[in-house]
C-alpha cells in the first residue's frame, strides 16, 4: 500500500475489502485525517509504533499481528471483530477509546504454560500488550477472546474496562488504573490486578476464574463477585474497598482478606468454598454475613479472622469441619446460631457487646465449654458482660457460676471438694436465694431438735454448764448462736449438750463454719470484680 497516499489524504480514508500486501510501516508518522481499515486482510505486521491519528479503525481485519506501541489516537481507536494470529501490541499507547469487542488473539507459535508467568511473559505467550496505555474513556473488551496474556500493568483507563462475556486465559494489570471494572459472565484462567485502584465498582457476576489475584488492590465502588466460580483462590490481602465486598454464591477453592479494609459489608451468603477463609487483621466497617454458607477447611481450620474488627458478625452457617479462629476479634454485635460453631471454635479475647439472636444459655456454654479445652475465663466473662448489657442477669449469673465450677475442676481434690460445696452451697455467690434457704433450713431444724429432744433431768432444754449462772432456755437462740460464727450470743456456751444433742449442735457449729467461709469467699470474689 502506498503509504504516501495516507499521508497526503485531504479527507478520512476508508479501506473495505483489501488484501494490503507486505508491511504497512506508519511509524512515527502524523496523519490529519481518520483511516479505516473494514474486513481487509494484511499478509505482514502493520507498523504503527508513535503514529499519530486522529481517529484508527481496524474492523472485522485479519492481520498475523499488530505492532502500535507508542501509538496516538485523539479519539477512538477500534479493532472490533477483528482476528489476530499474532501478538496485538499497544504497549504505552494512547486514545480516546479502545474497542476490542469480539476480537480474537491467538499469538505466533502459542504454547500454554504449566504455572504463572508473572511479568516476564514469554513471546509465544503474550496476546495483547497494552501495558502504559493510557485511555480517555472507556476500554471495551466484551466478547474478546484470546490465547496467552492479556497485559494492563500500569495502564490508566479513563473510563471503564469491560470485560463481559470476554474468554481468555491470564489478565495480568499490575497497578492498573480504571474508573470502574465490569467482567459479568467473564471466563478467565486467573485475574491478576495487584495494587489496580479502580475509581467505581468492580463487577465480576457469574465470572468463572482459576485463580483471581488482587492484593492491594483499591476499589471505591461495591465489589460484586455474586454466583461466581473461582477453582481456586480469591485473594484480597491489604485490598481497600470503600463500599463493601459482595459475593453472595461465590464458589470458591479459598478466600484470603488478611489485612483488607472493607468500609461497607462483606457478604458471602451462600457462597461454598473448599478450603480456607482467612480474615485476619480484616477491618470491615458492616457486617460479615456468613449465613448459609459452606466452609470448608485447610489444615483443620474453616475461618481464619484473628484480628477481625466488624460492626455486626453474622454467622449462620453450616457447621464448619474445622476450627474457627476468633481470636483478638473484635465485633460490636454477634448474630449467630448454636449450629454455626464448629467442634472447636478458638475465642481467646474475642470480645461483643451485644448478641442479636436469642439462642438458649445452655447451648452457648457448651460452645464455650467446646472452645476452651483448657480453662479461659474470659470468654465465659465476655458471654456474661454481653448478658448482662442486655439486662440479663439470670444468663449473666449462669456463665458465670460456670465458668467458677470448671476453674475449680481444674484444680486438685481439695479444690474440687470446696468448689462443690460453695457450687451446692450458694451457686458460687451468685445464687444468694440458695443461701438463704439452706440457712433458714439448718436453724429450723436446729430449733426443732432443741425444742423436742433436748431435755435435763426431765426439764425441757439442755442442763446448763453453771446451774446459777444461765440465759433463759431458748433452742432457736441456742440454734441460732451455733450457727453464726465469731458472734457471742451467749447461748452456745451456757448449755452443755449430751449424746444425740452434742451430736446435733457439732454438726451445726460445722455447717456454721463452712456457711461463713463459702461467704467471705463469694464475697471476695464480688469485691474483686467491681
């Protein structure tokens, strides 16, 4: 083709049906006016490295490649429908628009790869190149098909980057800048967008990726991967998104969002992932919703969110098959179900303040009981502090007599032997009705003996240790001084009891004893938790 005639064109130049033989070097070139190129077929390479033009369609052109690295479209550069047997190359070049929609790539000599290339992309590998290229609007890829690599490593779009209903295998965009990022229906091998900061949503509905790469990444719009399918890992560690993480029925191999910071909800409702959740360190500034979703496991463990702080955890799930780590989690409110909480739930210093679904005290202790082999008081303290917020205390004095019976469990005999008698005795401290009753039970029956059995010489009463120098006979007094320890009534020792009597007033003189001590010790415990 006569490149002279492009050159001296006084009016846009259109080309239909052309075969352009041997190379079309336009490189460095300026042309006035807009050139189209409209189902021609080109036997070599076309040149266009530093072109500049106001306007470039290739449309529906077969071509073995394309070389337009440097290129400068002031308006639209389009390449619809066009097939490419070669590496389509746009590296640092810039336009108005770019419209890839439909376009195939296949480059010279492709060869699959057994793992990532990262950055370093061999040339039988690499389809599009398009890294540096800037765009004044939007980029639009639906229904682009390629083989190999799709590069945008630090380009800048403008615009939007549509990738709906594209089929491909890597797209790797290091650092990539786009106003907002739309794949619904997209079919990727993986997804690569380390460190990308996207200005508005980033959408991947229905997408079905291997693997989807996006540490660092920044997005100021919702982040939609609904009904997704990802074979392997979504990875979102350090990720910044502004208005929420939203992959209700995501199916997925694992997620990692260690470190994110997620402003709005992160909903995995009804999402299935085979192996491990890992939040750790994750700050979100809604709710974690993980109702009915289905965890799987990796090393025995489900979910990995030591660390998390959100407003609201929802965990209504399955029962997961391995551990969930709570641990140093923080949540303003907890709505969970009893179902939800897995054989061995880690709690060490997870800390609520309020619990949003009502499940029964019993079935909470025996979550606690499950999540601390060994004794922890405080997550039976949290449980307890969360109750009593509510202004349930009865559940507050329930966790916590708990928690009081398993840490002397723990102990040796002597300390399991007194942890039962306070347990029976007065609940702990935190039944004082209980001590009350045994009180009043242990005087009335202490009057009672007195009253009817005890008898000197015929005379109703006990026979008196100095027969001149005594109170009057009173058996609840008597009772009532046998008792009460430390405290001199003046009854105790003014009568002198025998046999079954001496008997009667040794066992309440003991139960008196071991009354005041289980006491000052629920006492003490009530002194060092205010």
């Amino acid at each position: 083709m006569n490149v002279d005639l492009l050159v001296r064109a006084t009016a846009p130049v259109r080309l239909h049906n052309e075969t352009i033989e041997g190379v079309l070097d336009l490189a460095d070139l300026v042309l006035e006016h807009p050139v189209t190129f409209d189902n021609c077929t080109f036997t070599e390479v076309p040149v266009l490295d530093g072109l500049t033009v106001p306007a470039l369609r290739l449309t529906g052109c077969h071509l073995p490649g394309l070389r337009a690295d440097r290129l400068q479209v002031a308006r639209d550069l389009t390449l619809t429908g066009s097939v490419f047997s070669g590496t389509c190359r746009l590296r640092d070049a810039g336009a108005g628009t770019l419209d890839l929609a439909g376009v195939q790539v296949t480059p010279h000599g492709y060869q699959p790869l057994d793992a990532a290339p990262g950055d370093a992309v061999p040339p039988e590998y690499l389809a599009v190149d398009a890294r540096g290229a800037r765009i004044g609007g939007d980029l639009t890829a639906a229904g682009l098909t390629w083989k190999g690599a799709l590069l945008l490593g630090l380009a800048r779009i403008d615009g939007m980057l549509v990738l709906t209903g594209a089929a491909g295998e890597l797209v790797h965009a290091p650092s990539l800048t786009a106003r907002g990022l739309y794949a619904t229906e997209g079919l990727f091998t993986a997804l690569n967008l380390p460190a990308a900061t996207v200005d508005g949503p980033l959408e991947l509905p229905r997408a079905e990726l291997a693997e989807l790469g996006a540490w660092g990444l920044t997005v100021a719009g919702s982040v939609v991967l609904a009904d997704a399918r990802v074979a392997g890992t979504v990875n979102l560690q350090g990720a910044e998104l502004r208005a929420g993480f939203h992959a209700s029925g995501l199916v997925a191999g694992s997620l990692q969002a260690s470190r994110a910071d997620i402003r709005g909800d992160c909903v995995l409702a009804g999402a299935r992932f085979a192996g491990l959740v890992t939040m750790r360190g994750t700050r979100v500034g809604g709710t974690v919703v993980l109702r009915d979703t289905e965890l799987g496991e990796d090393g025995g463990v489900s979910l990995k969110a030591d660390g998390l702080v959100a407003f609201e955890l929802l965990l209504e799930c399955a029962t997961p098959p391995g551990h969930v780590d709570l641990r140093h989690a923080t949540v303003e409110v907890l709505a969970d179900a009893a179902t939800a909480w897995p054989a061995r739930p880690v709690l060490t210093d997870f800390a609520y303040r309020q619990l949003r679904r009502d499940v029964p005290v019993a079935q909470r202790l025996e979550v606690l009981r499950r999540a601390t082999p060994s004794v922890e008081p405080q997550p039976y303290e949290q449980l307890a502090l969360a109750y009593r917020a509510a202004g349930r205390e009865r559940q507050a004095r329930r966790v916590l007599r708990e928690k009081l019976r398993r840490e002397s469990r723990a102990g040796g005999l002597p300390g399991r032997l007194w942890g039962r008698v306070q347990d029976l005795s007065i609940g702990y401290g935190y039944q004082p009705g209980r001590a009350a009753a045994i009180f009043a039970v242990l005087l009335l029956a202490g009057t009672g003996w007195f009253a009817t059995a005890a008898s000197c010489a015929g005379a109703a009463g006990l026979c008196p240790v100095k027969a001149d120098e005594h109170p009057g006979w009173d058996p609840f007094l008597y009772s009532l001084d046998l008792l009460v320890p430390l405290i001199d009534l003046g009854h105790e020792k003014a009568w002198d009891p025998l046999g079954a009597d001496k008997v009667v007033a040794v066992a309440l003189i003991v139960s008196g004893w071991v009354f005041a001590s289980v006491v000052v010790a629920a006492a003490g415990r009530a002194l060092s938790r205010s």
